[in-house]
C-alpha cells in the first residue's frame, strides 16, 4: 500500500471508502463508529464522544474549525462534519498505523 495514494483521500468518506474497498475493517477507531453522519450534536455531545471538554469544542465552532449548521450558538454540528474534522486531525496517524498493519 502507497502512503502517497492514502494521503489523497483527503476527507473521512473518502479514506473510509478506501479502507473498506481493501479489506481493512477495525483498523478505524471507534469514535468514528459511534457517530452517523445524519446526526445532529452538540458540543456538550461532542465533548462525551471524543474525550475534549464542552468549551474546547464551543471554541473550536466559534473559530470555524468545527463546521455547525449556523455558525453561531447554540452551536449544532452534523455528524459527517464532525467525522471530516476529527479525520483532518487523525488521518496521518490512521494512515501510518494502517501502513503499519500491512506491511
């Protein structure tokens, strides 16, 4: 496997349908199963979802890291953004473990 083709793959969608056209299930973490990107959460849910507190995550929406549906409090964030935004933060890791796994 090419880290150069991974590192294409620059949303969550994408990489998980590459993880999963090769046969490489439960190599994802587990957040990423908890959350379905039709789900509407907010930061207090987040927070319980990914370990973070309630205000990093408010922080992360006011600074327009975190895509939310308004852009404003009350902050509400759709599942599939959260996914894109944690897989942003992980993916070189995901990539290297995945890497890893195979060789």
């Amino acid at each position: 496997m090419n880290k150069d083709v991974l590192i294409q793959y620059s949303t969550w969608q994408e990489f998980q349908e590459y993880v999963a056209e090769y046969g490489f299930e439960g190599q994802i973490p587990y957040v990423f199963d908890k959350i379905r990107d039709e789900d509407l959460l907010t930061p207090n849910d987040v927070a319980e979802l990914t370990g973070y507190s309630e205000e990093t995550i408010r922080r992360w929406c006011r600074s327009w890291k975190l895509k939310t549906i308004t852009g404003r409090p009350p902050y509400n964030i759709k599942g599939k953004d959260l996914k894109d935004f944690l897989f942003s933060w992980t993916r070189n890791d995901l990539i290297k473990n995945l890497i890893k796994k195979t060789n």
